[in-house]
C-alpha cells in the first residue's frame, strides 16, 4: 500500500476511536509547537497573524485554529485530509467567525484556492510527502508568508531522523487501544533544508527541543522557513541565533579545508552550516586554533606549516565586537568524522559551484575573502590581510 493510503487509513481509524470517545482537546491557551508545553516559542513566531488568512496543515480537531482565531484574530483555514478528523473539528466547533474546516488533501485544495498569508503544521507534515506538499505550498503562499513546522527529528525509541527523502514505519500511539502503523517521512534537519530551498523557499532557522524529561530520547524539530518570490540566485547565509555572542568568544578561527570533493562544511546543532573552527584559546596562536579546533570538530589532523592565514575580519553583533581569523590548510591527515560532544557535526564536501543556503555570517565572510567571487550573502565586515611572506 502507498504510503500516503497508510497514513489515510491510520487517521481514519484515529479519528474513529476519538469520536467514540467523545474526547475534545481544550482550545490551548498559547500555540505549542511540541507535545510538551511551554517548551519552545508560541504564535510570535508566525509573525502579526491578525485579519490574515492563515493555513493550518492537518488541523485534526480544530483547538490550533481556534486559538489563532479567538486569541489573536486570525482568518484561519483547517485543511485535514481524515474525515473522522474533520467531523470531530465540526462538531466541537460549528459556525466559528474567523476559522473554516475544510476536509481535502492540501496539495489539491491549494491548486484552487487563494494564496495564504501563511502556514503552519504541527507534528502533521511528515505524513505527506516533501516532494508533493512543498510545491503545493510554496504555489499557495503570497511571496514573504511564513511556513513553521513541526516535526519528529527522534522517536521515541531513539531512532534519529533519516538521511534519504524516504518514509519509514511510525507508530500513533493511544492509551487504550493497539498503536497504528503509519508511514513517515522522519528526515534530517539538513534534508528539510535542502527540500525547502528546492522548492522556492528560505529557512531561516532549525530548532531542536529535547523532551523535558532527561530520560526520554523523543526529541522534536521546528523549522522557520519562509516563501522567496524566486529561487535565489545567490547562496544565503543567516545568524545562527539571535543572541549575542558571548565577550569571551568574540575572537575566533575558522578553517578552509578545500579539496577535489569541494569545502569541508559542517552542521551546527542551531541549523547552520559551517567551517571547522571556533574560539581562540589564551596562549595560543591563530594557528594553534586552527589544528586544534580542527582536530576536536572533525578528527583530522594538520601542522601548524599547512595554515595558511589569510587575515582579519572585523564586525559588530548586538554590540560586541568579533574578531575572526581565516585560514587556508593545504594538506591534512584522515577522514572528517563527527566527535563526541561536539556542537557541529555531519562533515560533508560541498562543490564551490554548489554551495548550500544557510551558512553562519562567520563562515561566510572568511570564504568571501578567501574567493570575493563567489556569490555567498552575508553581513558587512573589515577585512585586512596578513602580509604574504617574502
């Protein structure tokens, strides 16, 4: 069976069990993106919702919709594909000014409709897949409108999220009745990126949230993405977040490891992608930083006659000053691996000509020096070069 006709079948029977139990989820007092509450951001994160027309991705009972609607005046609009589900939407909430349960596949309902200011999915997208819901989506959105979602990165049996746009087997669990079987498409933060960006939109950040119980492997993933009128044409780059950097950490490293393959990039554990580096440590040199920092992130090794500096690039974040240092490692020994305790991981080699969206601004100016031709997004920063040897 499809998997898609699996996923049907299963919220069908969901919506079956629920109705007979007569259950109605309370209208939440704010919008939560986990099944934890409190844990992660609410509605802000969709920006001035107010008399827009926003979309609610597999609304199931309707509580999401109503919130948006009652709380914040939002024109909301539940699409849910199961009629079980969307039978208990319409009953709990008939004749509701400012929401509207529509029972239809989304990708055919968005062909004909309006396009939406914009859209949100909890727990819900993963059921359909990326490469029929994102263009029906990225069509349905007005240039600029958000997307949000909410999804499964790690189960609860602590299988991490996939590296190929494939489902595999998820259980929707109930108290009192045996677990459904469903097909999921449960993929790696990277593979979300790299999907959207496909698709005609931009992600502008990856959170992942841990289950609040330290003891309990689930973890869930939120993406911000937002609808480009076009696909860019230049690579992107964005904050990591949006805090600060520390003081102590306003002077770092960051190393170009250039081979046949491409750039060396890394994935951080906020979502960007990377260079190997990080902070100067006292006492060392600009080249010490760099082998060590090379070695701790990826397990290469290097000798500090193999770097290269290039120079200095000097910028302002939130008022701090942030000095970083480029270089260039000719040669290295092993193979780029993820380490334990490290916050980037995922090494991979990335053709110059085909360079991923969502670098951090660091990463992105060390390259630009090195390459002022490479058409790379990022903020201003001063760049002075060290003296080539005589």
């Amino acid at each position: 069976m499809p998997a898609e006709d699996t996923n049907t079948r299963a919220w069908q029977v969901y919506g079956q069990r629920q109705l007979a139990r007569a259950y109605t989820p309370p209208i939440p007092e704010r919008l939560h993106w986990t099944p934890w509450d409190s844990i992660g951001p609410g509605a802000e994160i969709l920006g001035d919702v107010a008399g827009r027309r926003v979309l609610d991705i597999g609304s199931g009972a309707g509580h999401h919709a109503m919130y948006l609607a009652q709380a914040l005046d939002a024109r909301v609009t539940g699409i849910e594909l199961s009629p079980t589900q969307h039978e208990r939407a319409v009953r709990a909430h008939p004749d509701v000014d400012g929401v509207k349960f529509v029972q239809a596949d989304v990708a055919a309902y968005l062909a004909g409709a309006e396009p939406f200011d914009a859209a949100y999915a909890i727990g819900t997208l993963g059921f359909i897949d990326p490469h029929r819901s994102l263009p029906a989506l990225r069509d349905g959105l007005r240039p600029g409108a958000p997307l949000i979602l909410s999804l499964l990165h790690t189960d609860l049996d602590g299988r991490g999220p996939s590296t190929e746009v494939a489902p595999r087997e998820q259980m929707i669990l109930l108290r009192d009745d045996p677990p459904l079987p469903t097909q999921m498409w449960v993929l790696a933060p990277q593979l979300w990126e790299d999907l959207l960006t496909e698709y005609g939109f931009r992600v502008e950040a990856i959170d992942l949230f841990p289950h609040p119980d330290e003891d309990a492997a689930v973890i869930q993933q939120l993406i911000h993405a937002r609808r480009l009128v076009d696909r860019p044409a230049r690579v992107s780059s964005r904050p990591r977040t949006t805090r600060a950097p520390a003081a102590h950490a306003a002077v770092g490293v960051g190393a170009i490891l250039h081979s046949e393959q491409g750039i060396l990039l890394g994935r951080h554990r906020r979502g960007t992608l990377e260079l190997p580096g990080g902070s100067v440590e006292a006492g060392e040199s600009f080249e010490e930083a760099v082998i060590r920092e090379l070695a701790e992130e990826t397990g290469l090794g290097a000798r500090t006659g193999d770097v290269e500096l290039l120079g200095t690039l000097v910028d302002h974040v939130d008022g701090v000053l942030r000095i970083t240092v480029g270089a260039l490692v000719h040669a290295w020994q092993g193979q780029p691996a993820t380490q334990p305790g490290e916050s980037v991981g995922d090494w991979a080699w990335h053709p110059l000509g085909q360079l991923p969206a969502g670098l951090f601004e660091c990463s992105a100016q060390i390259l630009t020096s090195w390459r002022p031709d490479l058409p790379i997004d990022h903020p201003p920063a001063h760049f002075t070069p060290f003296a080539a040897a005589e």
